[in-house]
C-alpha cells in the first residue's frame, strides 16, 4: 500500500474526493455543487480531511452526514443552525429528539394534491367561503390545491364564525407580500452574487427573517388589542 500514489491510498483507506461525493449525492440533490459542498462545510455541517496538498477527502460517514443535512433543507427547510445541532448530538451519542416528525419506513409519497371537493371536505368549508377567498384573491384559483390552501382554508373557516370574511384578509395578504418584498430587498445584495455561498446563505436567511416579521406582527396585534379590550 505504501507504494501507492497518494489518491489511490485515499481511496483504499475510503476517503473521496468533492468530485466522488458529487457523483453520489447528485442523483438526489441535483444542485449540489463543489461550491455548496465547500459552504456546507464553512457552516460546520461537514468537516472532511485534508491531504498534505490541500485537497479534502470525504469518509463515508461524511457522505452520510451530507445526505441527511441535504434532506433536512429540501424538504423541511430547516435552518443549517439547527440541522448542525442535531448531527452533532447524535455523533456526540446523545440521543436527541429530532427536529421533524420521523419520516414513515415506507416509500416517501409525493405531497397530496385536492380536487376542489376534496379541498372542501378537508377543510369543512362552504363552498360560497371558497369561492368567496378566491375572487378576494385570499386563495388562488387552481386544477388542485396543496396542504397550505387546505390550513388557510381552514382558518378561513374559523374567522368566518366570527364574522371575519375573505374580503376582510385582502390587507393581510397584501401586506404579507409586502413583507416578502421587503426580505427579498434585504437579501439582494446576497442573492445577486454568482458564489453558490452568498446564494446558499440567503437561501438560509429567508425563512429566518420570514419568523422575525411574524413576531413583530404578532406584538403589533397583541398591543392593538390591549389598546382595544383593556
């Protein structure tokens, strides 16, 4: 073995290279790239080895702890904070509870979609209160509708008990995208550089400000409140 060029003994001892994890995590996330990997690691997800030139070397559990990083943002966008949190209690051999419902053992099914009556009976709506939402532009016409409309239709079902009708939301949701342009603002100066580390930061950063503009909301709803019923 010790004859061996120093990349073969890297592969003989299981090491890969950023090209080797790219070719196996690729079929899964297909915009990974070298420079997501290397701003993974500035992040502390990963911390692979180095040879004497500099090159790094991944172990398989490396790669595994990529895979699972890599799942954890696609599809629960969890924030990489607490996604290294997490890894790093369980190779600490804590036992942590984990950050999103555990996924079923059985294949992954894709998100379900509904029909407008099956919208309706998941959501015990009227179907005046939907078509309602939908010409105050609360809900957004479509052949199907996901989860999300399902939850808003739902709450959209609560308020109309009190008297809280669709047209009386079109300022929320107005002013929820004016939130969203005031946070795609604040992220431009990252969002617009080519490096795929500005790009992934801002991709961390959105939801994080999303949260924050929820709380400021709820303070300012609770203070009206307090104002209105003392």
């Amino acid at each position: 073995m010790a004859g061996l060029p120093a990349h073969d003994r890297s592969s003989a001892a299981g090491l890969l290279s950023i090209g080797q994890v790219l070719a196996r995590l690729s079929p899964d996330f297909p915009s990974l790239t070298s420079s997501k990997l290397r701003f993974l690691e500035v992040q502390g997800i990963v911390s692979p080895t180095r040879t004497d030139s500099g090159y790094r070397k991944f172990s398989l559990a490396d790669i595994e702890r990529l895979r699972l990083a890599l799942t954890l943002q696609r599809d629960h966008y969890l924030p990489l904070m607490v996604i290294r949190d997490y890894l790093d209690d369980v190779e600490a051999g804590r036992d942590p509870a984990t950050p999103i419902p555990a996924p079923p053992t059985s294949i992954v099914q894709a998100p379900r979609r509904y029909r407008r009556e099956d919208l309706l009976a998941a959501a015990g709506a009227a179907p005046q209160l939907l078509n309602d939402a939908i010409s105050t532009g609360v809900i957004t016409a479509s052949d199907s509708y996901g989860e999300q409309t399902v939850a808003l239709l739902r709450a959209l079902v609560a308020l109309d008990r009190h008297g809280i009708e669709p047209r009386h939301l079109r300022a929320v949701r107005q002013s929820a995208e004016q939130d969203a342009a005031l946070i795609e603002k604040a992220l431009a100066p990252l969002s617009r550089r080519t490096d795929a580390t500005s790009r992934g930061r801002a991709e961390e950063l959105a939801p994080e400000l999303a949260r924050r503009m929820e709380e400021v909301r709820a303070v300012f709803v609770r203070g009206a409140l307090d104002r209105l019923l003392p």
